[in-house]
C-alpha cells in the first residue's frame, strides 16, 4: 500500500465532488480507508504544489506519478484508491 496524494483548494465545487465521492468510496470499499490520504491545499502550500505538473484540481498521485487530473466520474477516482491499496 502506498500513499495517495490529493491536490485540491478550498470553494472548488470539484474537489467537494470529489470528497463525496471518497465517502461512498469508502463505504462500497471499505478497505480502501486503510490507504494513507495525504490532501494538499494548493493554495494554502504553494511550494509543495510547484513541485508537482498538474493544471486542474482534484489531482492524485503516487509518489510523482500522476493518477488522476480533474474530476469526471467516481469510478477514475476509486481506480486511484484501488492503485494506491494493491502498491
């Protein structure tokens, strides 16, 4: 298991979709609440969010690979939670 990264900012009507999303993620999957969530405010932390190449928020990542950028559907964002759980 290793851990997913979530870029996001505060009043993104995305990134709050997103968060629902990782509720009935979890309940449909509950092991998946095991993977380490490290969520990064990319306003609140520019510095570490400049280290990153992405352009929209939500983006998740492992490490500096880039999984997900955008929100679309909840199935690309439990793909990410389904990646980081089997690493």
């Amino acid at each position: 298991m290793k851990e997913l990264t979530m870029f996001y900012f505060r009043g993104c009507p995305f990134c709050e979709r997103a968060l629902k999303w990782h509720e009935e993620i979890f309940q449909e999957h509950p092991e998946y609440k095991q993977v380490p969530l490290k969520m990064i405010d990319e306003k609140k932390e520019p510095a570490i969010a400049a280290e990153y190449d992405y352009y929209y928020v939500p983006t998740y990542y492992i490490g500096k690979g880039k999984l997900h950028e955008g929100v679309k559907e909840k199935e690309l964002i439990e793909e990410c939670f389904r990646r980081a759980y089997n690493c």
